[in-house]
C-alpha cells in the first residue's frame, strides 16, 4: 500500500537540512512512500546559503519527494516573532496546502494514503492540523538524544515544582543536577539560558509536554554515540525513539573563493591546519577577533578560519563579514601570518573538514557541526555560543571524551542577547595546543567514531534498522481505510 508522510521542518537552514536528508533516506528505503515538505518562510533574513538551497530543493521536487514553499503568514520582513509563534501564523497556510494534497489524492489512480506528520521540534503545534486529518504525528528531533532527555527531566521537575533555576543566579551557582541520561552530574551553569528565562523556560517545557502525545521520535544521533540517553529515552514514560544519524548534508557546494582555499589545503601536510569556524549565526566583536587572532599565531599552528562580524539583533540580521580585516586583526597579522594562514568570512565548512589537511576544528558545537566533524574523523574544540550548545559541549568534552574544552563554563548567550564575557587569547591558545596533540586519546576515540557513525548507515547498521523500524511503525499507526480524513 502506498503512503504519504508529511513534513514539517522549522524554518531554519540546520534543521531543514538535516530533516530534507532524513526524508531522502526514507524514500530510498521504502519504495512505497512518497514524502511532502512543508516550507515556511524563514524569520530572519540572510542564512548563508538559505535562499539558493531553498530554491534547488524546489526545482527537484518529484511525484516521491516533493517540497512546496508556503507563503502567507508572517514574511521575514516583518517584526520578528517569537519561533513558536511563526509557526502557529502559519499554521493556516498548512491545512490549506495539506488539504490541498489530499484532495489531489482522489483524482489519481493508485493514489497514496495520508500515513501522517512528522514534524520539527519547534512545530508541535501542527499536532492538531495532523489530528484536523485523522492521521498520527511523529517527532523529528534535530539535536542529540542527550538535550532532549534533559529537556523531558526539567519539564517534569517544573511540572512537580522542583525546578526553580532562574536567570538572575544560575550562572553564579554551584549547584548540580542529576540527571538520569547522563552518568554525571550536570553543573547548573552549564545549562542553555533558554532552560533559566522566564520567557522561554514555559516555551520548552510546552513543547517537551506535546513532545509525549507523539507517535513516534526520530533523533538525529547515533545509537553508539549516545547510549545511556538513548537507553534512558527507552525505558521512561516518553513515545519510542528512532536514532537514524548522522543526517548530513554533503553535497558539494561551490564557491567563487572555495578552489584557491582548497589548494591552499591540499599544499598543507596531514591533520596540520587548525579550522575556526562558528556556524550561520556565530560572530564576534573587535575585542574578541583581536584575542582569537594573538591565540592563533601564538600557537605556532596552521590556520583556516572564518571570521564573522557579530550582529546587533541576530533575530533580526545575521552575521555578516568585517569590511577591512586590517583595521581590526593586530596589526601586522595578516603579514606575518601569511604563510601558515588564511581568513575568510563565510567557509563551506564539509568541503573543509574532508580535507586530510585539517587536524582539528574550533566550533561552537551545533548539533550539525558536531556530527560533521565526527563524521570525518576531526577533533574539536568546543566553544558554544547560544541554544543547547553548553550542554552539546558538555556532553562531547565530559560525558563522551570526544572533545577538548577551552573552558567549562560559559557565561551568556547570542541569541537571547547576554553579553558574553571576553574568551582570553591564554585560554584559546591553551585550547588550540591540545586539540592539535597528535596521539591524543580524544583524536583516538573520535578517529573511532567515525568508523561507528559510517557504519551505522550501513546495511544492517543501527541506523538503518532504527530507520526500518519507523517504516514499520508508520504502517502499523496508519489509519483504517475506513476512516474519513
């Protein structure tokens, strides 16, 4: 029987990716299944890459895999909203583009069978246009299984008042958790602010609590990645979870700058060169450019990196690059550093970490970051900026032994707009040197897990079975064909 599956992806170029990569692995495995992506407009203007991946997806739609871009609502142009709300306005636009499709259903031959939603993390609101269509909704979890298990621990302590961490001390607090997915405490400072703020600490625990009324979890990590979170999600009061990563996007992009840095690349001896790189909305100040850059040639190290300016309101404007490098780097840098290496503002970050030159990668730990950079086998240096990137950095550096920290404890966060205290040059440079140990025991083991995350999507790897079950699953949960939808 054939069966369609609609997604929902939140608008946002790490989630879209990951979640259009999830949707062509399913299609390849079930030739059954015919798959609809939902787009929505995204709420900030100016993801690097956004709009030109946008389009490509659009233009490669077929009768299996389809993308339709949904207008109306709210348009990025616009005040910005809070993420939950953007999608709530366009909930409208949904129904009608569902209905839309089914209604096209019954004009074709052999048509499939509406099977169910599978929606972002940020989207549990469409539950009900799922509900609307009589058809069951499925969690895609774009992060690791260890934040989303941590997110079910606190929405159950707050809903049992026992969770009183506030914005105004948790940053200054000794205090620790214990927390049932990890094999360790969890220092309170090492907390996402979003898990701390009286605006968006209701906003996760509403969506952990519709989270439970899924179907079904698919989580973008790796069975042997994450094993105590992924047992702990198993054996608790929460929907069955489906590891099915790592979901990357590697194909290649081009780049009018990406060949002479590539060359440059290729000039370089194995694992030798240092790569500083901080995702679509990862920027820093003057002051901090300055330290990075006294750390980097202190270090002795070869360097790629990719220098953003911050941004004033990242809600609103992302990242762009600094006009005149010379004017704000120490001066004398780009001279005397011209050999050993190359700034650049935007970098195409999978073409660089396959490079056999690149030995290590300074990040600010994004979930997709992170699973690249395990994917090729590179080391990291964790420096997380805003989100569930504190606790990514935790779990990578102390719970998994798969990164270098820089610090343990980081104070602010870009997009809930707390200024973020200066990272001395001593302390990146002290980061840098260790990273870059070339029989570390964090190089060993990541050097391991990049075998496990290739085999796992494999034949007969964990992913691909967890895959399969979903597949079976969604079958199962599919409604009587006697029931009006």
């Amino acid at each position: 029987m054939k069966s369609e599956l609609i997604f929902i992806p939140y608008p946002g170029i790490g989630h879209l990716r990951s979640t259009v990569e999830m949707a062509k692995l399913l299609v390849n495995q079930e030739n059954q299944l015919s798959i609809s992506v939902l787009i929505i407009p995204f709420i900030t203007e100016g993801e690097a890459g956004a709009s030109a991946y946008v389009a490509a997806l659009a233009a490669s739609s077929n009768n299996r895999l389809r993308y339709e871009i949904i207008t109306g609502g709210d348009q990025p142009t616009a005040e910005t909203t809070r993420l939950d709300i953007h999608v709530e306005n366009h909930k409208p636009q949904i129904r009608l583009a569902v209905a839309n499709l089914v209604d096209g259903y019954l004009t074709q031959p052999n048509s499939p069978r509406l099977a169910g939603f599978v929606v972002d993390m940020f989207c549990t609101s469409t539950i009900e246009v799922a509900d609307e269509f009589g058809v069951p909704t499925y969690l895609f979890y774009t992060s690791n299984a260890g934040i989303l298990a941590l997110g079910f621990h606190i929405q159950m302590l707050y809903d049992e008042n026992q969770y009183d961490v506030n914005e105004s001390d948790f940053q200054d607090s000794d205090a620790e958790l214990i927390v049932p997915s990890l094999t360790r405490p969890y220092p309170v400072k090492c907390l996402p602010m979003g898990f701390a703020s009286k605006v968006w600490l209701p906003v996760y625990v509403h969506l952990t609590r519709k989270y439970r009324e899924m179907k079904g979890i698919l989580i973008n990590t790796v069975t042997e990645l994450e094993p105590s979170a992924l047992k702990c999600l198993s054996s608790g009061d929460t929907p069955p979870v489906y590891p099915v990563g790592p979901l990357l996007h590697l194909e290649k992009q081009v780049d009018e700058k990406q060949p002479e840095i590539l060359r440059w690349l290729d000039e370089q001896p194995a694992r030798s060169v240092v790569f500083l790189c901080f995702g679509s909305m990862g920027g820093f100040g003057v002051e901090q450019v300055r330290e990075i850059a006294v750390a980097l040639e202190r270090s002795g190290h070869c360097f790629l990196w990719s220098l953003r300016r911050a941004s004033e309101d990242i809600m609103k404007e992302f990242p762009g690059e600094f006009t005149n490098l010379e004017e704000i780097l120490p001066e004398g840098f780009l001279v005397r550093t011209e050999e050993k290496g190359k700034v650049l503002g935007w970098a195409l970050q999978v073409a660089v970490l396959e490079n056999p030159a690149i030995g290590g990668f300074v990040t600010h730990c994004g979930w997709n970051s992170t699973l690249e950079s395990l994917w090729f086998g590179v080391p990291t240096l964790a420096w997380p900026l805003y989100a569930e990137q504190k606790f990514n950095a935790f779990e990578m550096v102390e719970e998994l032994g798969l990164a270098v920290e820089i610090k343990r404890y980081w104070r602010g966060d870009h997009l809930a707009g707390a200024a973020k205290e200066l990272v001395t040059a001593e302390e990146i440079e002290r980061g840098i040197m260790s990273l870059m140990v070339q029989d570390s025991d964090v190089r060993k083991r990541v050097t391991e897990m990049s075998e496990k995350c290739r085999v796992a999507l494999m034949d007969g790897g964990y992913s691909r079975i967890a895959l399969q079950k979903f597949i079976e699953d969604v079958k199962k949960n599919m409604a009587s064909p006697d029931k009006e939808i």
